[in-house]
C-alpha cells in the first residue's frame, strides 16, 4: 500500500533542540508549536475573523474541509469527519489512502472543541511525542499491541496525557486506549522525555 503523503509529512520526526532534565533524561522536542488560534514553525496558520485558518482550512460543524481548490493537509475534494468521545477525538479522512488518528486522554476526559482544528493539523504536520511501533526501540514497555499498520504517540495536551493512535484506513488494529503508566516506562527504557507541542495562552 502506498504511504499516504501529505504536506509537512517529511518533518514528523525533526528535531530541533535537545537538551537535558534535573534527572539526566534528554528533553526532546519538535519544531512546531500551537495552540487554539495558530500554529508556528516550518508552516504558520492562524485562525482568522472568518472561522478559517489562513484561510486554507475551516471546521463546518463535524467535519474539516479545505477552502481552495488545492490538495494540501487536507484533499481539495474531500473532508475529513470529527466524532467526538468522552474521553478524546476521532478524525476520519473522506479519502481512501489515509490514516484515522483517534485521540485518548488518560483522565478519560474530552478534549476541548477550540482544539479540534489545531490538533488535527498538528498530526499532519509532524506531531511529537514517545512513538510506540513496531520499529521505535523500547516499545514493548508501552504495554499495547503494535502492528504494521498502526502506531500511537503519547504527549502532553495542557497538562493532560493523551495518547494519539494513528491507523491507515482499512487496516485491523487494536482498540485505541490510553496505557497507563507507559510514558514513565519509556522514559525510562529511552532516557528521555518530550516538551510539549501546546504553547499555553497567556493570562
């Protein structure tokens, strides 16, 4: 199967800095930062006046569609479906060649609706975290099952734990949950933790 490419896809696993913690652990982190309104690093988006984000992409009730005619983060000519969980977030691309990231809190709490957007272009552009695969060393200290087709990056979402599963479409893998416990063990296989995407709002 053909991997799904897709603008800013080649930039998943940069990293910019690295420095280390109190503990001895490297402090990893990417090069994109968001929050409710905009998106910075190697591509910029900002919510503007009109409900869009530059205004290439808008959110019309459960769905996320492009505004112009181009193929970009999201296809021109499709959308991709937002279902909502108590305790995360599905998105599912309209378009067959795609993956499905399924969104779970560990405090089994929703994520907050001015997030959906941002959230979702963030795991297009290179979303950062502890990756679970069956590639990435020490995943088995995850405690989930991995398969070919599926992997999971566990960050951190305004203080809260969330685990983000990503799944190509069609493929049969196991039910997104959150693994308690398993950031700690990574770390600790790795010797290494990872900053935070979210850039908090001032108060």
């Amino acid at each position: 199967m053909a991997r799904p490419w897709t603008l800013g896809a080649a930039v998943v696993l940069l990293v910019t800095a690295c420095t280390y913690d109190s503990a001895g652990r490297r402090v990893r982190t990417g090069d994109i930062r968001f929050d409710e309104r905009s998106i910075t690093g190697r591509v910029v988006l900002t919510l503007q006046d009109d409900g869009t984000w530059s205004h290439l992409y808008v959110q019309q009730g459960d769905e996320i569609r492009s505004v112009v005619g181009l193929d970009g983060l999201i296809k021109a000519s499709g959308w991709v479906d937002i279902e909502r969980r108590p305790d995360g977030l599905v998105y599912e691309p309209s378009w067959p060649i795609s993956n499905i990231w399924t969104f779970v809190t560990e405090d089994g709490q929703p994520i907050p609706r001015n997030l959906e957007v941002p959230l979702y272009l963030v795991a297009q552009l290179g979303l950062v975290g502890a990756r679970v695969d069956i590639h990435t060393p020490g995943s088995e200290q995850a405690g989930v099952e991995v398969k070919p087709d599926c992997w999971l990056i566990l960050f951190e979402l305004q203080g809260r734990q969330v685990a983000g599963w990503a799944t190509r479409k069609g493929a049969v893998c196991p039910e997104p949950r959150y693994p308690p416990g398993a950031p700690t063990r990574l770390a600790a296989v790795r010797n290494e933790v990872w900053e935070s995407q979210y850039r908090p709002q001032p108060y």
